[in-house]
C-alpha cells in the first residue's frame, strides 16, 4: 500500500507541472465519461422515442410521396 | 519675637537638608517592595489559575484517534493531493463549459446554417441563357456561358482592367460563371445580358459588366463578387 501511494506520489505529485497535466488529463477523461454515461442514460429512457429510432418510417414515407 | 524668628529659621534650616534623605529612603522602601512582588510570583513553578474553581475541572482531551497511525505521511499526503487534483479538474471543467457555451451562443443557429447553402440542378439551365436564384437574401446570376463568351472573357486584356482578374480566377468551370449579382457600386441588381460589354448593366448609375463579370465602365470600383460553391457532382451544384 505504501509503495503504491508513494509511486503514485512520485509519478504525478512530485513536480507541478506533472500534477497540472494530470488535472487536464483527468478533466478530459471525466467529460468524456460524464458526457458518454449521461447519453447513454438518457437514450435507455428515452428508448423507441427519439427521431433516430422512428426515423425509418417517416423517411421511407417521404421517399414514397416523391414517386 | 525674635526668639519665635530665629525658632523658624532653625526648624527652616533643619528641614531643608532633611527633606533629600526622606524622599531617597521612600524611593528604597518602593524597591524593596518590588522586589519582594517578583519573589513571590516566582516561587510556585507552575501556572495558577486566578480565578476560583477553574483549576480542577480542566481536562485536555485526547487526539490519538485523529492521528495517523500508519506510520509513514506519504498515504495522507497522496490522498490531500488526490483531493487537491480532482477540486481543479472539476473547476477547470466547469470553466471550459462556461466558456464553451458563451462561444457556442455566439455561432449560427441551426435554421440559419440551413438556409446558408443552396443546390442548383445545372442540367435545367441551357447554354447562354442565366438564371437568377436567391441565396443568403441576395441574388446569385448563373450564367450558362457558350464557347464564344468563354473565349471572349478569356482574351479580354485583363491586366489593364479597373480591378484587373483573368477568368480563369473568375470561374471553376469556364461554362459555369456564379456570381453575387449586386452593384458593388450601391447594390443595385444589374440586368443581364446588356451593357456595352455583352454582360451586365446596372440600370442605377450605368456600371458595365463584360461576360466575366468584370467591371468595365461606369461608377461601380470593383467586379462582381465570387460567392463560394462547389460542384460536387456533375450537373450540380452548391453554393455556401
């Protein structure tokens, strides 16, 4: 446990720079996260609902009015 | 009488040398008072409380569950830190956000950027005939040029024009000129197919326009402006 935390310690703590590019990098990576797990969550409520799912027959449809 | 006088005069001149003695032993009676104040605070060793009953009740209670039992301080100093990191990953992401949706208002909403290109089918247009479209609320002239006039605007000695241009800047493919059709005098729309040059006349203030679009006399400073487009098929195309 502590050669762990001490490792970690000296891979992104030890220098403020390094702990700085460990922030954003993080940042990054929370949002893509957030971002992707919250779209998710959305879609599985939302399911059967949305444009993309009942796309199929309104454009299918409107093909057929062209004709 | 003279006996009181001379009383006086002895008790006057005994009291005068008397009185320096009196005020320096009062000055020594003062000193040794100090002193003796000083002695007492300092003969008990340890802090007494002034105050009646305060002395016994006062316990100093125990932080030994609080401290760190592990030992080493790296844990605690990689778990602050760890806390330290992820408060400004959290705030840088909210400051992105903020700034992100400033600049995000700021561009063109969705029915704008719809109406921002327009698709033109080529094949309906015959050759030296022009069609005017609307675009961006201002008119765009396709000219359907014929051989004759893409030879013409090609030979035209651009190079001593008003806004000299050769066509070939002018024109993606030589049969298709697109163009703004607004005066760059005053924004009139000039009529096609008129003017002493074979391409256009702006009725407003008499500006010529050769079939290139190039400004050739009249009050107008520059040529017909280039709009962007593409052709991304054959017999299409997109202006936007």
């Amino acid at each position: 446990m502590a050669g762990l935390a001490s490792s970690i310690y000296n891979a992104l703590f030890r220098r403020n720079t390094v702990m700085l590019g460990t922030v954003f990098a993080s940042a990054f990576a929370m949002q893509l996260g957030f971002d992707t797990g919250s779209e998710k969550i959305w879609n599985s409520i939302n399911q059967g609902r949305q444009w993309k799912d009942i796309k199929h027959k309104f454009m299918e449809q409107a093909e057929d009015d062209e004709e | 009488m003279a006996a009181l006088a001379s009383t006086t005069r002895t008790i006057a001149r005994k009291w005068t040398p008397h009185a320096l003695p009196l005020a320096a032993k009062a000055t020594a009676a003062a000193s040794v008072h100090q002193t003796r104040s000083i002695s007492e605070t300092h003969q008990t060793s340890s802090f007494d409380s002034p105050f009646k009953g305060a002395g016994a009740g006062t316990k100093i209670p125990s932080f030994a569950a609080y401290r760190n039992k592990s030992g080493g301080e790296t844990g605690p100093r990689v778990f602050s830190y760890f806390m330290v990191g992820t408060m400004g990953a959290l705030a840088s992401l909210g400051a992105k956000n903020t700034v992100q949706d400033f600049l995000v208002n700021m561009s063109a909403s969705a029915d704008v950027l719809a109406q921002a290109k327009v698709e033109i089918d080529l094949s309906a247009i015959p050759e030296g005939k022009n069609v005017i479209i609307k675009w961006r609320g201002k008119p765009v002239f396709i000219r359907h040029r014929t051989d004759a006039e893409v030879q013409e605007a090609e030979d035209t000695k651009w190079e001593s024009l008003r806004d000299p241009q050769s066509d070939s800047d002018r024109v993606k493919k030589p049969e298709w000129l697109i163009m703004l059709g607004v005066c760059t005098h005053l924004g009139c729309v000039p009529i096609g197919e008129a003017g002493d040059f074979g391409g256009w006349f702006c009725p407003c203030h008499g500006s010529h326009y050769d079939i290139s679009g190039r400004i050739r006399k009249g009050p107008a400073p520059l040529n017909l402006e280039i709009p962007e487009y593409d052709f991304p098929e054959e017999g299409k195309v997109v202006i936007g």
